[in-house]
C-alpha cells in the first residue's frame, strides 16, 4: 500500500491499527494469491536474516527507502520492525535524518509520520 491508500492515523495507537490493517490485507492477498505470496514470504524471510548486515541494520534500511518511496504503511511496518529487531529510537531518528537528506521534501513530510510512529512504538 502507498500512502494514498490509507489516511495517516496520528491518534495514540495509530500505527498499531495500521499495522493490523495491513496484516489482514496480507492475510486476504495471501488466501488469494497463494503462490506469488509464499515466494514473497520467502524472499522476505531470505533477505531480513543477519548476514553482514543485522536486522535491525536491514531494518533502518527500509525505513529510509519507505520514506524516499513514499511508503506510508511500508514506513508504520519498519519502524516497529526495526526496534522489535534491536534498533534504538536515536538509530530510527538518524535513519529518518538520511532519508530526509537523500529524499529531500517529500521525505521530510514522510519523516514527520515516522516520527510519530516512533514515539508511539517506543513508548510502550
């Protein structure tokens, strides 16, 4: 989903809406494309393994092309990700920083999202 698929929810626990909306939509393109969306799994599971890189490292990654995409719920997912996998909240905010750098203005509003995401995440 872009962001103009769903509106920015910034009320206490919007991120965690996003996130079990997007995962019932996952659940519904999986029950109809079974195969496409088991290969995707797979890859997914492949590429987000510790390698050179850890996960949380791979996870502040995606942030920053989330919000260079722009990628509203991509960004609401990564950034729950990325702490879940060990990342501070000062790693998402430098992650956030170069994403504004290398994105320029749309980022910037992105960034503000992500933000958010941030702290509601972070808080609990």
């Amino acid at each position: 989903m872009t962001m103009s698929s769903t509106s920015a929810d910034s009320t206490p626990d919007g991120a965690r809406r996003r996130r079990q909306q997007l995962r019932a939509g996952y659940r519904a393109l999986t029950a109809a494309l079974p195969a496409p969306m088991a290969s995707f799994t797979d890859l997914h599971t492949a590429v987000m393994e510790d390698g050179e890189l850890d996960g949380a490292q791979k996870e502040l990654i995606a942030i920053g092309i989330s919000l260079c995409h722009p990628c509203r719920d991509c960004v609401t997912i990564h950034v729950h990700d990325a702490l879940r996998a060990g990342a501070t909240p000062g790693q998402v905010r430098e992650a956030i920083a170069v994403a504004v750098l290398m994105g320029g203005g749309p980022a910037s509003i992105e960034a503000a999202e992500a933000l958010a995401d941030l702290e509601e995440v972070a808080a609990r």
